[in-house]
C-alpha cells in the first residue's frame, strides 16, 4: 500500500489541499505545506505553474502567474517537493498540465518526482483515452495516476476512469474552473452516487469549496474533499500562516464530525 491509498479507510474523511509552487515563494511553499500538514490534512497537491491553465479560476491562475514570473520551473518544483518531503510524511501529488511532464520526458519526469517523494500525479487536460502511454509508466513505477470526472461526463466516461485512474478519482463539483464559490451545486449527491456505481476508488470532491459548511456536505457522500483557491487567499492574506492553520483547523473538525 502506497501513502496515497492509506489515507483512505472507512472511518476518516480525507482533506486534500492543493498549493501552487513558488507563490509566493519557494520558501513560503514549503513553510504552507508543513503547516498543512501539521494542522490535518492528508493530501498535498503541488500545482506546477503553466502558462495557459485552462482549467485554473482566477486565483490560481494569479499565482500562478507570478511564480512563472518568478523563474518556477519543474525542476524548482521538484526541489520544493524534496524539500518538502524532509519535513512531512504526508502523502503528496503533483497537479500539473500535461505539456510541461511531456517537455520534460514521461519517465524522466515521473522518476525524478519519485525520487523526490511525491507519490501520484493529476492532471486536468489529460483525458484517460489519450492516458496510455503514461499509464504504463506510472503502473510499473507504482505511481498514482489520478484522472478527473466532471457532471458532465457520459457513463462510458465514468466506467472508463473507474477503471484507470489511481489512489483515488478527482470530482470536479461544477462545469467550468476553480475558485471559491458561496455554495455547491445542487446535483452533486446525483453525481457522486453516479460515479460510485461504477468504482470502488475513493471519490474526492474539488473546485469551489471555501467554507467547513461546504465540506462537511461533501464528507456525507464523498471520500474526501480538496480545497485550493481559498487557501491561496489565505497565504495572501496573512503571511505568518496562522489564517491558514484556522481554517484547515476548522476543515479538519468538520470532516471529523461525519465520520461513518
């Protein structure tokens, strides 16, 4: 059993959250990841800037931007991940585009990222028909490849990915990009018991969660819940961190409370 499908068992709500690497600096990536760590969450994305991300709200692109304006490379994100990676044990996964892996080298780059300590990858513009090819490198590193799922995705979508995505499935809550939002869409629960018919992984939900309210709803039918833009906002906001240990504090202790 690899980090990644540990975090999940019957009786814990995994709490994923997603930091974009050098924003707003390298250092600063590092001090978030282990106050995220400390304070309950299981998963830490590493989001490797790129320059057209389509699937990214305004925040992220924002930061984004500013750590590509700032010289962040794949390879100063794999420094940040080794970097990382002394400080914690929790489990960590690259979210990145698949242009900047395949500039790299598939195997190059999924080798590097192992040797690094990250444990899986997600990449949004990667549908898994066109997956093959990274797919059998990451099986044989024993590398999760995680794919996404949108409410929009056919049946013959969903049993695809049941069947080829690792660690866990990604479930994109809304039609369109990421950014907090005031509330869930109404079908969620329809989607993700769409989903669970046709997979045993986890399901963890993501895009537009910024509240504990928000992710208490999802923890009552989903594995887990993934946060990103609103704790950009937060590093933003305040510097010494202690804006984003609150709320992940508060996320944590409203996933606790719907324990199965």
């Amino acid at each position: 059993m690899n980090r990644i499908s540990s975090v999940f068992t019957p009786q814990h709500k995994a709490l994923i959250a997603y930091l974009t690497v050098g924003y707003p600096t390298a250092d600063k990536t590092v001090d978030a990841g282990i106050v995220l760590s400390q304070s309950g969450c299981d998963v830490i994305e590493l989001g490797i800037p790129f320059s057209d991300p389509i699937a990214d709200g305004v925040t992220i692109q924002k930061a984004g931007f500013q750590a590509l304006q700032q010289g962040v490379t794949p390879e100063v994100c794999l420094e940040v991940a080794r970097r990382l990676r002394q400080k914690i044990d929790t489990p960590l996964v690259f979210m990145s585009y698949y242009n900047p892996i395949f500039s790299y080298g598939l195997e190059t780059f999924c080798r590097a990222s192992l040797a690094v300590g990250i444990d899986g990858l997600i990449i949004p513009d990667l549908p898994p028909e066109e997956g093959t090819e990274l797919e059998a490198i990451t099986r044989k590193l024993n590398f999760d490849l995680i794919y996404l799922l949108a409410p929009t995705s056919s049946d013959e979508r969903i049993q695809l990915v049941g069947e080829r995505s690792a660690g866990f499935i990604y479930l994109v809550s809304v039609t369109g990009v990421t950014g907090t939002r005031k509330s869930l869409p109404t079908g969620l629960e329809d989607f993700v018991n769409r989903v669970r018919q046709e997979t045993t992984l986890p399901l963890c939900v993501g895009f537009g969660v910024s509240t504990a309210e928000q992710a208490k709803r999802i923890a009552r039918i989903a594995d887990g819940v993934i946060v990103g833009s609103r704790l950009i906002q937060l590093i933003e906001e305040d510097a010494t961190l202690a804006s984003l240990k609150a709320f992940v504090l508060d996320l944590r202790a409203a996933l606790n409370s719907n324990k199965k």
